[in-house]
C-alpha cells in the first residue's frame, strides 16, 4: 500500500516537522532489519561501534559503509507520509525519534546520547529512494528530496555509533555540546 499524500499535504505538515524538539527529544521505536524487507520493533537495543544496531543486517552487508550505520528518523515526518503507526517500521530506519534533525540544528559531526549510547551525524545525506516511494507514494519521495524535505531532513539523518550502549523505546535523545 502506498501514501496518498499530496505535496500540498506534506507542506502544510512541515511546521509540525520544524516544531520537533530541539536539545531534547523522545526515542519512540527501535526496529532492526535482519534481512530485506524484514523488520523486528525492540523494546531495547543494543548500539555497537562496530556493527551499528547488533540485532541488524548492516554490519553483515557486502561493504557496510560507516558513514550510513544506523539511520534515524523524525517521526512527524513519518507521521505525515506513512500515517498509521503500524506503517512507521517500513521506512527502513533503525531509530524513531521525535527530535528536530535539521542540518541547522544538528549538523555532520553533532553527536547525540540516547540511553547509554552516543552515534554522530554523518555528512551523508538520506534521502528517499525507490523503496520509499513504493510504501509512501511518489510525493513522500519528491517532497523529502525537495529543498524543503532537506531543510528539515524529512528522510532522516545518516549516523555511525561513537560510543557503544543500550538504547530503550522511551529513551531521551539528547544534543551533546
């Protein structure tokens, strides 16, 4: 099943998406993938500096590139294009945050503490893919790829763990100087 939304719809969502908490916010799933197209939702997990999110097939990919071990994503951004909570889990993130992701507020090289664990922002972009489009309709695609979907990164944020840690749904997600 595929979004519905028009590009109209997720701009008129965008101040909700820009209205995220800035300094701290919510962990409000944790989802491994351990295989394609598979998804387990956590109550907890474990964040490891070498395998990213231990119960998730990234580490055992071909070449895991470091820059995109673990992905998180805003989950007003969510909200408007997958709408059920149940539909969350198909994005294909591992973290659901409700914390505000913008480039301006978090930058490459931000680190973030969630529950014991700290990861760092990459410079490498997310963007909406094939996949993307396929659950969420082409708008969702076209709107996170538009200079508004960047501005707020409305596709989530690439990161690599920096210290490893449990993370628990629940969790704060807090901006480290």
């Amino acid at each position: 099943m595929t979004g519905d939304r028009t590009q109209d719809e997720l701009q008129a969502g965008l101040d909700h998406v820009r209205e995220s908490p800035r300094e701290v916010g919510t962990l409000e799933l944790i989802v491994a993938r351990p295989s394609v197209d598979e998804r387990v939702l956590l109550a907890s997990g474990e964040l490891d500096v070498e395998h990213g999110l231990v119960a998730d097939r990234w580490s055992r990919g071909s070449k895991p590139n470091p820059k995109s071990q673990l992905t998180v994503v805003n989950v007003r951004a969510l909200q408007l294009v997958a709408g059920d909570r149940s539909r969350w889990a198909l994005a294909g993130d591992q973290l659901y945050a409700d914390f505000d992701l913008s480039p301006a507020n978090i930058p490459p090289g931000t680190r973030l503490a969630i529950g014991s664990a700290v990861i760092e922002v990459s410079d490498q972009p997310h963007l909406g893919c094939e996949k993307y489009s396929a659950r969420y309709g082409r708008a969702a695609r076209e709107f996170a790829n538009s200079l508004d979907g960047i501005s707020v990164s409305f596709r989530g944020i690439n990161t690599r763990v920096v210290k490893s840690g449990t993370v628990r749904v629940g969790d704060t997600v807090r901006k480290l100087d």
